[in-house]
C-alpha cells in the first residue's frame, strides 16, 4: 500500500512537471509575458499566413504557434524566451524561399516579420527605413510618386527580409550592384537578445558578413537602404513559342546580351517553362529599362525574333512593372528552385554551349513529367563583368564576385501538385544542376569555357543541399565563421533554425 502510494505520488509529480515544463514554452511565455500578438492553428490569422508561402510544402508544416512583433525590442523578447528552452523555430518574411524549415517550422513557434512593415522615406538623406516584413511591391507602392526607389526584386510578391540577406539580383544591379550592396545600416537582433544596428563603420565584419551570409547572424528587423532617384520606366514580358529555332536564337541574344552589356540601366530575365502534361513549352523573357523608352539597339535582338506570341512592355512606374510581374507567381503548388553559376561562352562557342545546358534541362524535366501539376522552369540571368565591378566601389558582399569576367546564373524551377511526389522532384532537381555543373566542367576541359573561373552560387536560388557557403571564395568563408564565433558562440541560430548553414572548419 505505502509503496503503491509512492508510486501514484511520484506519477502525479512526473505529470506535474510535465505540464509545468508544457507551460514554459515560448508561444505560452510570448503570450502570458508580453502583448505580442501570437495566433494558434486553427485560428483566421494562423491560417491565413500559413497560406502565403509560394511553396504548399512550406505552408503544410505546422508551427505551434504564429508570433507577430511589431517593433526590434518585441523580437528580442522573443528571443529571450527562445534562449531559455531547446525549441525549433523559424523567421518568416515574405514566404518566399521554398526550402522546408527555411523560413518554415513544424511544432515549434514561427516568427511573423509581418507587422515589421515600415517603409519611411527620407528624401534629404536620399534613405529609405524598410521593414523586412514588407514584399517589394509594397515597398514601391510606397515610393510610388516620391521620385525615388530602391534595389530590390523583380517581382513584387517577393519578401524584402530573405531577398536581401541572400544577396538579392534585381533589375538595377548593372547600375547599383546587389542590393545588398545598398543597404546602410542593418537593425540586428543578435543571440543574447540585444538589439544593435550595424554599419561599415561601427562593425565592419558583420556589416560584411550581412551581405549575403544569410540568417546566421541575427535577425533584422529593418534595413536603412539607399534610395534612387527615378522617373517613368519602361518594361513587360516578350512570350514565345518554343520552337527549335526560336530557341537558338533566344539562346544566342541572351549570350550576346550578357557580354555586349552596353546600357547599364537596361535589365533582363529569359525564362523557359515547360508544362509538360498539356505540351506547352515557352519562352518568357521580361525586360525593364530605367527610362520612358530603351535606346534603340539596346533590346533588338530579341524584339528581331519577330514571331513573338505576346508584347506587354509599355511605359509605367517600378510599382507597376513590379506588380504586373507577380502573375509569374504559381500558387497552390508545392515549389522548388535551384541553382549553378556557369562563364558566359564566347560568340564563337556560344550556340554548342549554350544548347547544352538548355537540352540537358529539357531531357531532365522530361524524366518527370508523370509528375502532377508539374511545370518546369529555367532561367537565364546574366551576371555581367561591370556587376562585380560596381558591387567591389561599393564596399564588396560576401559574393566577391570579380569583375574579369562574364557569368550567367541559371535559377530552376520545379513545382508541382502534392507532397507525394517531393522525392522524385528533389532527385530531378539536383539531377538538373548537377548536370549543368557536369557540362560546365567538361566545357572548360575541352576549351569551349574559360577554366579557373570563380563560380559562386546565388544564395536565394540555392536548394536546400547546395553548399552555398563551399563555394565562396576561403577568405569570406573564413570571414563567416569568424563573424559568428563572435556574434553567436554558443550556436543559438546554427542550431535552432533553418536556412544555409556555415560549415564548420
């Protein structure tokens, strides 16, 4: 009886302790320490914002609990409390970045940047405060009128947060560089939940190691960015067909392009998209220009490519370029995109190369088109020499990429109907950009491409497996690790989160 007792004693103390153990976690603390709005599943708000991410995969994952600070000192809060137990969460901006547990969380709290949405214009100091809560649509409306804007992304239902901590490639970057080379001073939460705001002068390594190293180091709560003076602009989308030859002549304009880069206010995209169960294949090329109207002889070689389906470029604002690019946007699919950096050919070499890399896409993408849903993308970016050479005037990025050279960045797209088929599509995908880098190599063997090229990877296109840090050049490498021996020793957001992670030495 005395030993039945005891044991009904210590089963009712286990319990105890379990539910007091229960009571501290992070979204019971936030929500009885602090006012942050916090929402639990099924609740009209959890829902809603589990629904905005570009990938159903993302928005499938359940967080305990959905956190919505509204000020830095409210995410340190937060921090705080995370500090004090062992969970999981993540930091959500725009729920752009389709990498599970990214910007994503199952059972552990989920951190809103949602109501992080200032936009605030200072035209004396030409500065705009941006929160990185906020999509770039948002942010040009904001501008829309003032006579100013700022780098940032291509198309508007982007997030600012995860854009420009990967580095962020938009249309302006032959005038100004990433856009994380526009950015002037970063809010920071670090680990021990101190708020600092971190610039060139007063922590030169970690402002660095901000420009494109990711959530490694904190999370940013607002971004003090330079603004540029800006006018009408002129742009669209030019849509083909995808026909053999008017592949290889798309193929060919895009090369020439990237290396005959004349107009540095002129900016492209040239995407192909397949959707392989209704046979449609397509070319989708967008164009921008910072001016009422592009010179003439900047964009002729695709506008020679005469039998074009649909021309949608006209004079407008950046805030409307940007929004009318967001019909781009797949919703209501799982989503996944990739990566590889290949040496742009020459002239001479340009079509062998070039129909490499685009039929070993399309031989690939073939492999999955059992697939439901599946629509399969590649994209043709050009990096060219002076974007390296304006983003070294303007103090560098953990990219580093020099300026001896022409580069093109192939981002791959896959996304498709339901969980079921992830496998296959992970094992696609890395087939695809492991097949491009196979074909790079091999070229540079042969003498179609340039040998001993740095070859980085573009980090918000980088695959959950892609080593994105392994291929930056040893020295920002090692700056990486340095910086976050220093700002997180104990490891805080290498462990606890998601997102592309610092080897370690």
């Amino acid at each position: 009886m005395i030993f039945s007792t005891m044991r009904r004693d210590l089963a009712v103390a286990v319990i105890g302790l379990a539910a007091v153990v229960a009571a501290q976690s992070t979204c019971d603390l936030v929500q009885s320490q602090t006012s942050i709005e916090s929402y639990k599943n099924p609740q009209i708000k959890y829902t809603a914002e589990q629904s905005e991410y570009w990938s159903t995969s993302c928005g499938d994952l359940k967080p305990s609990c959905i956190l919505m600070p509204t000020t830095a000192h409210e995410v340190a809060a937060i921090v705080s409390i995370l500090a004090k137990n062992n969970e999981t969460f993540a930091v959500k901006s725009g729920g752009h970045n389709p990498n599970n547990y990214f910007a994503s969380v199952d059972g552990g709290p989920l951190i809103s940047t949602k109501m992080l949405n200032q936009v605030i214009l200072d035209p004396t100091a030409e500065t705009v405060r941006v929160g990185p809560g906020n999509r770039w649509d948002e942010v040009t409306k904001a501008l829309d009128g003032s006579g100013y804007t700022v780098v940032g992304g291509r198309i508007g239902n982007v997030g600012v947060g995860g854009y420009l901590l990967g580095g962020g490639l938009s249309f302006m970057s032959t005038e100004y560089g990433w856009a994380a080379n526009s950015i002037l001073e970063y809010e920071l939460v670090l680990a021990n939940a101190s708020v600092v705001y971190v610039t060139e002068n007063n922590y030169p390594d970690l402002f660095m190691a901000l420009k494109g190293g990711g959530n490694n180091y904190g999370i940013v709560t607002s971004y003090l960015l330079q603004a540029y003076p800006i006018g009408d602009i002129w742009g669209g989308n030019l849509v083909f067909d995808a026909k053999s030859e008017t592949s290889t002549k798309i193929l060919a304009a895009v090369r020439d392009f990237t290396e005959h880069y004349d107009d540095d206010k002129a900016g492209i995209i040239v995407t192909a998209e397949r959707t392989l169960a209704t046979l449609v294949d397509i070319w989708v090329i967008f164009l921008y220009y910072n001016g009422p109207e592009p010179p003439k002889g900047v964009f002729d070689k695709f506008f020679a490519i005469s039998d074009f389906k649909i021309n949608t470029c006209k004079t407008q604002s950046i805030h409307s370029l940007l929004s009318g690019n967001n019909w781009a946007i797949v919703k209501g699919s799982v989503y996944t995109i990739g990566t590889e950096t290949m040496p742009l050919p020459s002239e001479e070499n340009g079509a062998e190369v070039m129909g490499k890399i685009f039929d070993h896409w399309v031989n690939v993408s073939n492999t999955a088109q059992l697939v439901p849903g599946l629509i399969a993308s590649v994209a043709f970016q050009p990096l060219p020499k002076k974007l390296g050479a304006i983003a070294r005037a303007k103090g560098g990025d953990m990219l580093d990429v020099d300026d001896d050279i022409d580069r093109i960045v192939l981002e791959l797209d896959y996304s498709f109907w339901g969980n079921a088929a992830y496998p296959k599509i992970d094992e696609t995908m890395r087939a695809t950009y492991d097949g491009f880098k196979t074909i790079v190599e091999d070229c540079q063997d042969s003498g179609l491409l340039a040998k001993d090229v740095y070859l980085p990877l573009f980090q918000n296109d980088c695959f959950y497996p892609q080593d994105y840090f392994g291929r930056l050049k040893p020295e920002k490498l090692a700056l990486a690790r340095r910086v976050q021996a220093e700002v997180d020793p104990n490891g805080f957001w290498k462990t606890r989160t998601g997102g592309f992670k610092i080897p370690s030495a």
